[in-house]
C-alpha cells in the first residue's frame, strides 16, 4: 500500500468509527495533545478569541464520549444514525516536519435521529496526521462546515 | 380582530399553572408579537457592536427586521430595515460599516439615521415637488431606544416606561457584573452561537429561571462523585457540583429571585471564588481599582444569571448574553454572545471562550439537553385531552420583600410564575 493510500484510510477509518458509534476506537486515532476543532464562523482564524462549535481537547473529547455512552443522555435518546461520503482526498506535507502530513477532504454526512428532521453536513475537512508509536495518528482535524454560522439544533454526536 | 379577549386570556394563567394554548396556539403567537414584542422594552444589541459610525448591525425585534446603527453624531439608532419605497430589505449584510444605505431594488439611499438623502433620477423627481423630509419616506426609526451599561434595548411603542424604570432593581445585577471588568465597561466580543429548537420561545424563557430541571435533564453531565465536567480554571472554585458529599443535591441551596415585569435571578452553584492561574492576575488588576474586598466580592459571581422578561439573559457566570428570538409558535432561535471584561487579562476571555463553546454550544454538554426538552415540550402539549403545565413548586415557601422583590429556594418555580403573571398583564392591554 502506498502511503497516501495509508494517510487516506486513516481519514476513512475515522469516518467509519463514527458512523458505527465506535467512539472509543475513534478517540484512539488521536495523538494525546490532539485537537478537534469545527469553526462557528467561516475561514475562522483562531479558536482562542472566537466560539467553536467544537474546540476539543483530548480530555474534553474523552468527556464527550463518556457522555455519549451515559444511559440518560438524553439528547440521544434515540440515537443519531449518521451516514458520511468522505471524497476529494489530497495529501499535503504539513510545514515544518517529516513526520506530520496534512491530508485534506470533502465530506457530506447525513444524520437521522428517529422523530427528527433528516439532516446534512457538509464541508472541507483538514487532518493534521503524525507518525507516532509506529502508527499514523491524528494529531489535529479541523472541519469546516458550509453552514458553520447557522442555527443549528442539537449536535450531540461528533462530525 | 383578536381570537382572545382579556377574559379568554385570564383564563390562560393562574396563580400556579398555565394553559397549553398559551405555547402551542398560533393566536397566541401574534399577539404576542404585537403586544409583547411590539410594546416593550426589547434587547436590541450592544453598542460595542457598532463602535464607529457607520458601523450596523442588522437584527429584529420580534419578526420585524431592525438594525442597530451608529450615526454620525455617534448616536446609536434603530432603524426598521425596510425601504420606503417598495418595502425591501436594504441592509442584507448582518454587519458592517457604511456611509449610506442603498437599497438593491430601485437604489433609494438613506443616510445612517434614516432619512432619505437620494434617489435615482432625483432630477425628474424633484420636479415633480418629492419632500426628503417626509419621514413616510424615510427608513423609519423605533419608537424608543435606550441602553444600560452598552445593552441597547428599543421599544417600537412610545410611551410607558423608560427603560430603566423597567428594569428596576434587577439592574444591580447588571451594575455588579460589568462592575467586575477593571475598566467598568464590557464588549460583545468572540462571535456568537446560535442553536434553534421546535418548540415555543417560553419554553426557554422559563427554563432560565428553573432551577428544578438541573439533577434530571443534565443527569449525563454529572460524574458518579455528583460534580459536573470541570467547566472554569483555576485551582479552586472551577468546579460545579451537583450533589454535595452527603449525597444531597446541591440546587435546593440555589435561590431564585423575581422582580416586577417578569424579570429574574438565579444564584450561582459557584459560591467560591476561583483563585489560581489567571484569576490571581485578574484579581490584582481589579483590587488595584476597586480596593481588595470588592474585587474578593465581584468576582465570587453570587448570580448565576439574570433575565430581563422578554428575550434578554445575562449569564453572568458564562460572561456572555443569550437572546431569544422567536420565529414561529413553534420555533424559536438562541444566540449567545460572550462578553468581553474590558481591562482583565485577554486569558481570561479566551477561557470564557473556551467554557461557553462546552457549556452553550449546539454541541455543548448541557446545552443539547435542554433542546431535548424544548422539542418534547412542544410535542407533549400536543395533549388536548391536559390543558395546564404546572408551576407549582415552591409557592407556599416564596417571600417578597418591600422593594416588591419575591424570593425561593429548594428548586422554587417562582420564575415562572411571575413571568407568566408579566405576560397576562401584556397580553391584556387592549
């Protein structure tokens, strides 16, 4: 397998972790001082002097998925079932380091809660991947949505 | 022609419960929009939004699209965003800056306090006696603008009374927050989040003030040692707990205040002040300005939150303001606004940043919750066969002072009582 058929599974495999609810094995494709990070505004700059609608650190991630498998979380009862295309794949090296590539996509993914409106994200997703302990990790995903400064209703599943 | 008469009305609030048409009737919803929304004191935006003039921003006071805008004498103006002419919508950008307003469709031009400074073909018209004076020919202004600490609120209805009557006693809540920035002044700053629901705007009007809903709807935040996820920093007084070590939840402890026209506050579950990190550098800029035992005082955030009846909400906690703006009988927008505390260290505002994206966020913690049961709410009122929702708890043990100010505790539905008693009292008015 090629290297960027490696780098692009890893992106792929992140998908498919989410859409089967596997969240535990999703928060292991994150190095420790991981950041996941989806802008509340469009081309945002920083997630430090402005609102996100994610800006996860590890362990923030870790309480997400804590909740997510709480029996009264209420806002997923019942669960969300998410389906995503995950296309437009490019490999960039990142600035800086051999061991750390940028990998850029397109998704789409649709989300049905039962009893809810159907609903669809979409946008351009960057991955900051790093080789570490032998593996390719993600050290840093940031998604942004072309609705990024909608109203949105509750976002309770990681995208 | 309305479909309720003051007597029909009455009939939909009691002392200690409300009737399900009052959330689910579309009648309801117009009314209140005429006389509610279109005859009180309604949150606009913040002048720190419009620093320079010129400088807009485009918003809507119940369903009527409005802007806020600085005019070249460095007032702030609200302007119904609505052409003279044949009705468009001439701003379209929700912010920016501008030296004239030009509508898109036969290009009408106003200048920043509404009044019309040119059209095309002036030349022909003129001819023909066209007055520029004619306020029918300008973007009207809304009746009453007014602001307290930079919170621009507008009343499209003159008359009654002034803003700050309206707010009464509850603007020490206010006072105190923006007392806490060094500099006594704070900023909308940070962008904003919006989340939407289906369900009516009460229902997250009322659940400000409800302090009962906290141990079940967020039940998922909760670690088994009863203390929510870490949501401030610091090393001490960062931490949120719902149940004490005795295993009692900590809310019966937290008091709920209302005051006249619907107002309300709730205490804070942070009863310490937060010292270590940052906070100790914040702490020592603001004792060099207000002595060190004020500073010890404001920055122990007593009040949770604060809500001026309709739409407007200081969390005071968050450091940041909800608003509540009504789309439909059933559904309604939310946006929150972090705020910034002029003169305290900028790290202090990117943690603000930071806990209001965990704690407000459509994807927060506690947030997605309390959507739940807003959607719910409007699906369970559905129920003809159960006309009321019940505000009961609480209401033998609440107290009011002399200055009209109720007071409860023990997770008391007060707030909603007397929020429902402002809305009757609106809705009446002929």
């Amino acid at each position: 397998m090629s290297d960027r058929e490696t780098l692009e599974r890893i992106v792929f495999l992140e998908g498919e972790l989410l859409d089967e609810k596997r969240f535990e094995e999703w928060l292991d494709l994150y190095t420790e001082d991981a950041i996941y990070w989806v802008p509340a505004t469009p081309g945002q700059k920083s997630p430090e002097n402005h609102v996100s609608l994610f800006y996860d650190d590890k362990q923030t991630m870790l309480a997400r998925v804590t909740r997510l498998r709480h029996p009264e979380i209420h806002a997923q009862l019942p669960a969300s079932r998410t389906c995503r295309i995950i296309t437009n794949v490019a490999v960039e090296a990142a600035a800086g380091s051999a061991a750390s590539l940028d990998v850029t996509s397109s998704h789409m993914i649709v989300e049905y809660r039962p009893g809810w409106e159907q609903r669809i994200f979409a946008g351009r997703c960057r991955h900051t991947l790093r080789h570490e302990g032998g593996r390719w990790r993600i050290a840093r995903k940031r998604f942004d949505l072309i609705n990024c400064d909608a109203a949105f209703a509750a976002l309770t599943v990681p995208l | 022609m309305n479909a309720y008469s003051p007597t029909d009305l009455k009939a939909l609030v009691e002392e200690e419960r409300i009737h399900r048409k009052a959330f689910v009737d579309p009648d309801i919803f117009r009314m209140e929009m005429e006389r509610i929304f279109h005859r009180t004191w309604v949150y606009v935006g913040h002048a720190s939004q419009v620093p320079q003039p010129g400088d807009f921003f485009c918003t809507r006071i119940g369903l009527q699209p409005v802007l806020m805008v600085r005019h070249t004498d460095n007032t702030v103006r609200v302007l119904y965003n609505r052409c003279a002419h044949r009705g468009a919508r001439v701003v379209n950008e929700e912010c920016g800056n501008a030296k004239r307003f030009q509508c898109m469709y036969h290009g009408w031009i106003y200048r920043t306090d509404g009044t019309l400074a040119g059209l095309p073909m002036q030349a022909d018209e003129s001819a023909d006696g066209f007055d520029f004076s004619d306020p029918d020919l300008s973007m009207r202004p809304v009746a009453q603008v007014d602001q307290i600490h930079g919170f621009v609120f507008a009343n499209m209805s003159p008359g009654g009374a002034g803003l700050l009557d309206y707010i009464g006693e509850a603007r020490h809540a206010i006072d105190e927050f923006v007392d806490a920035a060094p500099d006594g002044e704070v900023e909308i700053a940070g962008g904003c989040h919006r989340y939407e629901y289906k369900g009516n705007w009460k229902h997250q009007l009322e659940n400000l003030t409800d302090t009962y809903h906290v141990i079940a709807t967020h039940a998922s935040t909760v670690d088994p040692d009863g203390k929510q996820f870490k949501r401030r920093s610091g090393t001490d007084g960062a931490e949120a707990r719902f149940y004490d070590d005795k295993k009692r939840p900590v809310i019966l402890d937290i008091g709920v205040s209302v005051y006249p026209h619907g107002h309300s506050s709730t205490e804070s579950m942070f009863p310490e002040a937060q010292t270590g990190g940052i906070w100790e550098e914040y702490r020592r800029i603001l004792a060099a300005k207000r002595g060190p035992e004020r500073a010890d005082e404001l920055l122990k955030q007593k009040i949770h939150n604060l809500t001026i009846f309709p739409t407007f909400d200081l969390l005071v906690v968050q450091n940041a303001i909800r608003v509540i703006y009504p789309i439909a009988v059933d559904r309604t927008e939310v946006r929150i606004y972090p705020l910034r505390m002029k003169g305290a260290p900028e790290a202090i505002f990117r943690e603000q940043v930071q806990y209001v994206n965990l704690t407000h966020s459509a994807s927060s913690f506690v947030q997605t919750d309390d959507l739940e049961a807003f959607d719910r709410i409007q699906v369970g009122l559905a129920t003809e066969a159960q006309d009321w929702v019940l505000a009961t708890r609480g209401k033998k043990r609440e107290r009011f002072d002399n200055r009209g100010i109720g007071h409860g505790n023990k997770t008391t539905e007060i707030g909603l009582r007397y929020l429902h008693q402002a809305w009757l009292e609106l809705m009446c008015a002929e």
